[in-house]
C-alpha cells in the first residue's frame, strides 16, 4: 500500500496497485490507473496520464523503486 498525490494534484489516494492502460482521446495515449481500497470497496482511479506507453512504464519504474526503498511518505506522480 502507498500514498500516491494525483499527477494533476488533486486527489490523494491510498493505492494497492496500479496498471498501465490505453488512454483514448486526448493527445496523451497512455494512462496509469490506481487501485484504491475504500468504502464500499475497490475503485479506479487515473492517477497520470502519458504521451507514450514508454514514459508511463517510466513512472511506473519509479513508484517500483519507492517502494523497494522502503519510501515512507507520499510519491507525487510526474
């Protein structure tokens, strides 16, 4: 579990996962979606939106690595 703040700043979510998908519309053709456990389950939300697939495997990359680093606090998508 990680708290992530929203590439666009407005949503702080406590996320268990996350997931590389198309983006349709918009010149942005990948997003990442985040998994957040709440009430009265699970939901879906877009965390970051990217130009290629590349860049979001990139960000995904990161959050990787802060979590491996044992990264207390909260990722701020890029």
């Amino acid at each position: 579990m990680i708290w992530i703040l929203t590439q666009d700043g407005k949503k702080l979510i406590y996320c268990s996962g996350f997931e590389i998908s198309k983006n349709l519309g918009g010149r942005n053709k990948a997003a990442i979606t985040a998994f957040r456990i709440g009430e009265p389950g699970v939901s879906m939300v877009t965390a970051g939106l990217y130009e290629t697939e590349d860049k979001a495997r990139d960000e995904l990359d990161c959050i990787m690595e802060f979590i491996e680093s044992g990264g207390s606090g909260i990722y701020r998508m890029n």
